[in-house]
C-alpha cells in the first residue's frame, strides 16, 4: 500500500497549502477601523482568493480525480460521503464568489459589503476546514478500505501526470524578473 500512503502524503501536502492560503484569507479580510484602507485589504484579498481558487482547479482537485471514480459506488456509505464532499466543494466555490463580489464593492470604499464579505468568508472557512478534515480522516479510510493495490498504481500514475502537467504549466509561464534597487553612491 506505498502507493496509497504516497498518494495521500501528496494531497495531505495540498491540504496544508490550502489551509496555509485560508489563514492568509482570514487575516487580510478582517474589518479594521481604519477606513481609508478598506479598498486595499479587499483588493488583497481578492488576490488570495484568486490564488485558493487557482490551486483548488488546477493543482489539487484534477489529482483526486481518478481516486474519487474509482471510489464511486464501491458502498452506499462511501458514496454518500462523496455527495458530502461534493456539497461542500460547491458551497465553497459559491460563498467565495459571493465574497469575492462583495470585496470588489470594499475596493470602492463600502465598509458594509466589507463586513459582509468578511462573514462570507468565515462561512467559507468554516465549511472548508470541516471539507479538509473529512478528506483526512473519512475519505482516506475509505479509499484504504475500498481501493486495490492496482488501483492505487492507477491513482498514483494519475497524479504524477497531473505533477508533471504543472511543472509544464510553470515552465510555460513568463518568470516575473524583479530588479533590486541601486545603492545610491
């Protein structure tokens, strides 16, 4: 079962990304007192979710892909753990759209779609953090009690082309070239 344990070491490591970015979320999208810098905080933090939703599309979902057809009507419990799973994700991707537009309003100074987004957000976190806790404890016991050895080969075979089709995305992608300033002499 390396295959499997090497599996979920790899989405157990995206699972910590993931919760890395929720905690940058959280701290940038918190209503302070000082008005003038409403629009910044909110543009920022439109950025960092634009990074979470990035990585949850193109980095750690495509992975799962294959482990969760496979798992699919293998038990009435592990399915239904899976329209859990999948109602949490869409729920997710809602309230961030949500607090996405309600950000965008912030940016122009709003402090009440501000508070708005906020709440959004922690509604987000909330489901989310349960969502990453029932992919590492249930849905791994699952998967271990569920899946063949072969069927693991698969699974892992499946995310190092998902790997390997990042590594190309990132080569593909123009570096970003930031120039120290001068010393003044």
């Amino acid at each position: 079962m390396l295959a499997a344990e090497c599996a979920w070491v790899i989405l157990r490591a995206e699972h910590a990304r993931t919760r890395e970015l929720l905690a940058r979320l959280d701290a940038v999208s918190k209503p302070h007192e000082d008005g003038p810098c409403i629009h910044r905080r909110a543009g920022t933090a439109i950025r960092v979710i634009e990074r979470l939703q990035a990585f949850e599309e193109a980095t750690h979902r495509p992975k799962g892909v294959v482990m969760l057809d496979m798992l699919r009507g293998r038990s009435d419990e592990a399915d239904e753990l899976l329209e859990q799973l999948d109602a949490e994700s869409e729920r997710c991707g809602r309230l961030l759209l949500q607090a996405k537009a309600k950000l965008k309003l912030a940016e122009t100074g709003d402090t009440g779609a501000a508070l708005e987004a906020e709440a959004l957000l922690r509604q987000h976190r909330q489901v989310m953090y349960t969502h990453l806790d029932k992919e590492d404890t249930l849905l791994h016991s699952h998967t271990a009690l569920l899946l063949t050895p072969e069927e693991w080969a698969k699974v892992v075979s499946s995310i190092s082309k998902q790997v390997r089709a990042a590594k190309d995305r990132d080569h593909r992608r123009p570096q970003r070239h930031v120039h120290a300033a001068k010393p003044a002499p």
